[in-house]
C-alpha cells in the first residue's frame, strides 16, 4: 500500500507552475478530469490554447516505460493513426516538476461509441487492426507482457497476505481463486504459444473518443504486451448470441489491416478473469490515496468481497464453455 498521499503537495498552484517552468503558462482556469491512477488536468493558456496535463504516479513505472508508452503512441500518431499523443516540448515528452512527473497532451473532444451500431463496431476494428499493426513491428523493451503470473497470481497472493478479505471469507475466496486461475491456464494451454505484440493493454469505451470522423484512443498508460484480443473483448457486451454478432462486426473491420488468430478466441474470458483479480488487487494497492476511498466507498466491504467471489465463480463456468465463434 502506499505510505503517504502521493499528490498530497499536487495542488492548483502546483499544476500550474509546472507547466510554466515548460513555458506554458496558464491563466488560471483548471479543470481536474476523472482519473484516479494518475491525475489529469485539463488547463487554460494565456495564449487561449487548452491543453491535458497528466501527473504520473509516484513510483509506477520508471521513466523508460512512461518513454516507451509516449514513442509507442508517436510512432502510431505519425502513421496517421489518430491517437492522442504527448506534446514534444523542448524536445522532449517526459517532464518533471519537483518530486512529480507529467506529461502535456492536446485536448481532444468526442463522445462514447455507440457499440451497439455495427458500422461502428466495424470502425473501432479497423482502428484497432490498425493499432495492432503497428504494435506488431517491434516489442516492448521497458514495459511488462500481460501473464498469469503478474495479473492472477500476484494480486492474488496480495490479497491474502495484506488481509483484505473478511476472515470467514478467506478460505472461500482461496478456494475460488484457485480454481478460477486453474481455469485461466488451460485456456491459455489451448490458445498455445499465440503472437505477442504491443497493445493499447486497456481498451474500454472510456479510453475512446467518438468523432464524426471516427474514433481515437487516448490513455495507453496500460500500454504493454499480449496478445491481440486483450485489446477486442472489452467491446463485447450482454448475452452470448449478442457478443458473437459484435465479435464478428470487430474482427471483420480488424482482418482489413491485419490477420486475426482465431486460437486467440480461447483467451477471452481468461483475459476477463484476469482483470477481475487484478482490478480488486489494485484497489487494495491505492487504498491509502485519499482519492480511492471517496470514489469507491463500496470496497474493502464484506458485500463486496461476496459478489466478488460470485464473479469468479461465474468466470469459473465461463471458462468451461466453448469460446465465442463469430456469429
């Protein structure tokens, strides 16, 4: 957990010194967007320009991952693909201000896709294929692959021995997750050795932006390795039959730019039950960030910890299903 707050001295005078001290000076007007990993302001400029300040936290990833991250989505900006990339500023992406580091990117508006369309479903394939086609040049140095050990059985292992769950609920829990990552091993056993390239790594509708131009991804802080699915199951949504149909709307849009391994459709609900484990794990780590307590006050609660072993036990199930075929 963490010790102290780690934006505890990031206050509104602080946002905008440190983007004086690059040359951009504010003119007061500031506006804190909702993140919670890092801190993200949107800031006004003299000069009537708007811009996106992003405060990395503390102690995250080194400097060469977050420069990793920035070259990867350049790289992207520069084929034309339209992602939201950092500001080169005196040359360079990644900046520090006292104990703090931050990144300067334009602000871009739009709105969530409509996942329901399959014109748009189609699009947001094209996009990513696109993405992915990029991603698949060249690997990641500085930054981590998606696996079993550090998604499943590290949060895991976390969880247990920090005592986060209500002690009647600890052998349940141990019980489940043990199945449940169980679970998640055969199918990457199935999947075999599947292609492994660089991802946006968090590719939910709230990390894209939906213009009458299309879409745009922003925020690949989570940007790693994987394989190629992690990036098109969180598309999917609601029953079987309905995520079939949008299964098939992405990846038709997807196999325009780049070939799609079907082995990979064994992984999906593994994925799911990866990040179930995860993102409980990574509530637990923030708990101590002052932030995390006022915007999930329903954690660290005996309901919680209930329906969260409810959802594994479901992914247990779904594991055991026959993967999802494009309908």
């Amino acid at each position: 957990m963490e010790t102290t707050a780690p934006y505890a001295d990031l206050d509104p005078n602080a946002v905008l010194d440190a983007l004086e001290a690059v040359g951009l000076r504010g003119d007061g007007r500031l506006l804190a967007l909702n993140s919670y990993e890092n801190r993200v302001f949107q800031v006004w400029l003299e000069d009537g320009a708007v811009v996106v300040a992003k405060f990395y936290r503390p102690g995250r990833w080194p400097d060469a991952a977050i420069l990793e991250e920035h070259a990867f989505t350049l790289e992207l900006a520069e084929r034309e693909i339209p992602v939201v990339a950092p500001l080169i500023i005196h040359d360079a992406t990644l900046h520090a201000f006292r104990a703090h580091r931050f990144a300067v990117y334009p602000r871009r508006g739009g709105r969530v896709p409509e996942l329901s369309d399959a014109a748009t479903l189609e699009w947001m394939g094209r996009f990513i294929g696109r993405i992915h086609a990029v991603g698949a040049l060249a690997p990641f140095a500085h930054r981590p692959t998606l696996d079993i050990a550090g998604f499943g059985e590290a949060p895991r292992d976390f969880l247990l021995a920090g005592g986060w769950l209500p002690a009647d609920l600890v052998e349940v829990y141990r019980g489940v997750i043990g199945q449940a990552l169980a679970g998640v091993r055969r199918g990457f056993e199935r999947a075999g050795d599947v292609a492994q390239l660089r991802l946006h790594g968090d590719c939910h509708v709230g990390n894209v932006l939906w213009t009458d131009d299309g879409p745009h991804f922003v925020d690949f802080d989570d940007s790693r390795m994987g394989p190629a699915v992690q990036d098109l199951w969180m598309l999917l949504s609601g029953e079987r039959a309905e995520r079939m149909y949008q299964l098939a709307e992405v990846l038709a849009g997807y196999e325009d730019f780049r070939d799609f391994d079907p082995r990979e459709l064994h992984l999906i609900e593994p994925l799911r039950t990866l990040r179930l484990v995860h993102y409980a794990a990574w509530l637990a780590r923030r708990w101590d960030d002052p932030a995390f307590p006022a915007a999930f006050p329903w954690f660290h609660t005996q309901r919680y910890w209930q329906d969260h072993i409810l959802a594994l036990r479901e992914q247990i199930a779904a594991m055991d299903e026959p993967p999802l075929w494009p309908a």
